[in-house]
C-alpha cells in the first residue's frame, strides 16, 4: 500500500516546483498559470534509517522502501467548480488521491506573478477550500437527488441504507454550503460507511505545504506560522518547504551528502520527510519490515492492523493462511546488534491472529500455502 498524495493549490505558488524536487521527477514549470494541463505523476522510495540499518546488518540482495505516489494536479482557481481555468478537469484528479497536500505562498517575490497580485496565503487557502466544498456540493445535490429517487422502488434493508445516506448528505450539506470541508462534520460509523461510493473531495485529510524562501526556512516566516496556526485550527498540519533547497537536496547522490547539506542548514530533515510523516499522521499509517539474505524490504499499513492483515500487504496468500509471525523490535536489534542476541535476551517473540503490528516492528510470517 503506497501512500498516494495529491499537490494543489493555486497558480503559481510552487506546486510543479516542490513537485520535481520531492520526487525527483522534472515538471514543467513556468511564471504564469495553468502551466500544468495533466498531472505529473512522481513515485519515489522514502529514505528511512531503519531500513537503511537493516539492510546493512543483513547486506541483502535487495533494499526495497516504501514509496509514495506524488500527483501534481493543476492550478486551481477562483470558480474553479463552475468551470473556471481549466476547472472540473482537475477536480476529477483530487478524487483519486489519498491525500491532499495544499501548497501555499509564504514568500515574497516580485518577479514570480500571483494569480491574486498580492501575497496572502490565508486567503489563498480560503479560495481553494470554497472551491473544493463547491465542487462537492454539486456532487451532493446529485447524489441526494437519485438517493430520493430510488427510494420508492426498494424493500426494506435497501431503504434503511438509502436513508442513512440521505441523513449523512443532510448532515454535511450545511458545511459545504458555509464553504467547510465534510470531514469537519461529526457522523455517526452507519453515515460514512453510506458515504464513502460518493467520494467527496472535502472528505479526504488535507495538509498544507508552507512554500518560503531561503530566508524563511532558515530564519522563520510569518506567513508560515499564520497557516500553521490555520492547519492546527483544522486538525491538520502545516509543513514548511524551501523549493530551492529541496532541489538542490534532490540533486545530490549519496546519503552522506545529502545528510551534510542538511547539517549545514541546520535542518533536522529534508522537507520531504516532514511532508511523509505528517501524512502518516493524518492517515494513521505505520511501517514494518521484513529482512533477511534476499531482501530487506519496508511495508506500509493501517496503525492498529493486526499480524494477518499486515501479511496480507505482502501477498494474500500470507493472510489467508496465516499461522504465526516472528516479530522483534528494531530498537531491541540496535540494542543487542544481531537476531541472534536478540533471541538470547528473549525478546524475539512469536505472535498470533490477534497481534497488533506496532510502527518498525521486524516481522516474518508463517503460513498454510
């Protein structure tokens, strides 16, 4: 399971740029709007410590990372959902990520055009999300209006899912219609279920990409801060990027110079890393792994996915006939350097069906083929 992750936002705020570096897969990029007509699609593997410990204890075969999939879907615009730009043709892409990450301005610079003239990222997002709640009310409008229509027809069980859905789309039509995502609305477990075939954009957990300068990410910027505020308002996050750095990071080979340009910022991580933990937040993900001779390997899951489940992400043969899995820490392998002495101090451990797989956990599963 890769993450998917959307980049939005609206014309000329960096998203091509911030797109290429993260994924190190060039995007056309230019001082004026609608540069982007279909969307790049950028997949990279993330760099992880525990991966790279792993591989180096093991000295596999094959390293093999987690990835995620970057889609830089074009600029959208005020009126957007009506059609303006290039309107509904980029709306139908954010329904098909996991995630969407809104980049936003925070720098100032005369040379590079704003769709709005002026610098002012808090109303930039205000714009993106009446776009993307107008969007979503049109959908609503039309699902309400079949759900209502197929009621006369349907027996009892048929009716009472229809109704629940009919509840769910009341619910969430006042906050589309006051311009507020449907996420922000409380529903009952029956509601979302009933929900979910509808795809609402505004549904989907959203992150903001604070886009500053070098000076900004070195010293601080106060336009980053007002939407980090706004993301914590939310429930959300707000994650700074400096594009030019992070492009100069992607250009860089080896682990070593990239961690010695880092240093010499006075960064703790690249931006990319911010970016990936802070959507595996929002989405509740975690990662294990697998190792051995032939490969050592880092798997994505749900947090809170039970031993079966996480096999079933490596073939679902593993999860269908699941037996047992061999599982230790990675801490406990830094603490006692091989599996050998981890089995000495009894900490590897063999689980069952019910096991909840905990975030860097080192697994290997056994099964009925």
């Amino acid at each position: 399971m890769a993450l998917n992750c959307g980049i939005v936002g609206l014309p000329n705020v960096g998203k091509s740029t911030i797109f290429s570096a993260l994924s190190s897969a060039p995007a056309e990029a230019a001082n004026y709007p609608f540069c982007t007509i279909q969307p790049n699609v950028g997949i990279v593997g993330l760099e992880d410590e525990r991966l790279t410990t792993l591989s180096r204890l093991f000295a596999p075969q094959r390293v093999i990372p987690a990835t995620v999939e970057f889609v830089d879907i074009a600029g959208l615009v005020k009126g957007a959902s009506k059609g303006e730009g290039l309107g509904n043709q980029f709306l139908a892409h954010i329904r098909e990520v996991g995630v969407i990450a809104q980049v936003v301005r925070c720098f100032e610079d005369p040379d590079i055009i704003h769709v709005h003239n002026r610098v002012d990222p808090l109303s930039d997002m205000e714009t993106i999300a009446i776009e993307l709640a107008l969007a979503d009310l049109d959908t609503l409008t039309k699902r309400q209006e079949r759900a209502e229509r197929s009621l006369k027809g349907q027996n009892k069980t048929e009716q009472k899912v229809t109704e629940t859905l009919l509840v769910g789309l009341d619910k969430i039509s006042g906050a589309l219609q006051a311009g507020r995502a449907a996420r922000e609305v409380p529903l009952e477990e029956e509601e979302k279920a009933a929900l979910y075939d509808c795809h609402f954009i505004t549904m989907k957990p959203q992150l903001y990409v604070c886009n500053v300068d070098e000076a900004g990410v070195l010293g601080g910027s106060p336009l980053a801060k007002a939407v980090q505020e706004r993301a914590r308002a939310e429930g959300s996050e707000g994650v700074i990027i400096c594009g030019k750095f992070e492009a100069e990071l992607a250009g860089l080979e080896s682990t070593e110079e990239k961690a010695a340009f880092l240093q010499d910022l006075g960064l703790a991580e690249s931006g990319l890393s911010a970016l990936v933990r802070a959507a595996y937040r929002l989405l509740g993900l975690a990662t294990f792994f697998t190792a051995g001779a032939d490969e050592c390997r880092a798997w994505t899951i749900h947090a809170g996915d039970k031993a079966p489940k996480a096999a079933g992400t490596i073939h679902t043969d593993f999860e269908k006939g699941f037996i047992k899995a061999e599982v230790y820490a990675y801490e406990d392998l830094l603490r006692y350097g091989s599996e050998v002495k981890i089995k000495e101090a009894g900490k590897y451990r063999i689980e069952g069906k019910d096991y909840v797989v905990r975030d860097g956990d080192v697994m290997f599963f056994r099964f009925n083929p």
